[in-house]
C-alpha cells in the first residue's frame, strides 16, 4: 500500500521538517528586519546581513531545492563553480570600486 506522503511526492522531505525550515527562515527574516532597523556601524551590519542572507540560501537550496538529498557528483559539481565565482568576485570588486573613486564628482 502506498503511503500519503509517497502518493504526493513528498517522499523525501517530511512536513514536519519542510516546516522546521520554514520557521528558520521566517526566524532569520525577522532577524534581518530587526537589524535593519538597530543603529550598528555599516560594516558590521552588511557582515551580519550578508552571513544571514548566505545561511538562508544554503537552507533554501538544501531542502527546498533538494540539494541535500542529491548525489555526490552533484555537490563536485557545484562547489567547485561556487569557488570559481566567488574568487572572481575578489578580484572584480576592488576594481570596480577603483573606477567609482576615479569618476569625477
């Protein structure tokens, strides 16, 4: 006999968990409204923002994506780009902000 949850496609995910992650997520958005409304100084509070925005998409791609349930070559796949990306991200940031301190005021 097929179960409920299998007949759905939810065989992978229970709803008990989906709504776990949802209420992480819905707890970390709260946070980031709460911060964005506390007078911290800017860098730290881009740092807490962006760390928080990074755990919320890591939670998204995980579980609702299924990331967390795929295969191994998958995972080889990705974060291998997300390294790539992330180092060319170092390497065009500091020039694009040298061209914003040479445009003329």
């Amino acid at each position: 006999m097929v179960s409920h949850s299998e007949k759905h496609g939810n065989t992978i995910l229970g709803h008990r968990l989906v709504l776990g992650v949802w209420v992480w997520l819905l707890g970390l958005t709260g946070l980031e409204v709460f911060l964005a409304y506390e007078r911290l100084p800017l860098r730290l509070m881009l740092a807490l923002l962006m760390g928080i925005s990074v755990i919320k998409a890591a939670l998204i791609m995980a579980y609702f994506m299924h990331l967390r349930f795929e295969k191994r070559s998958l995972v080889l796949t990705l974060v291998p780009t997300l390294i790539i990306v992330a180092s060319l991200l170092t390497v065009f940031f500091p020039d694009s902000i040298r061209l914003l301190n040479m445009r003329p005021h």
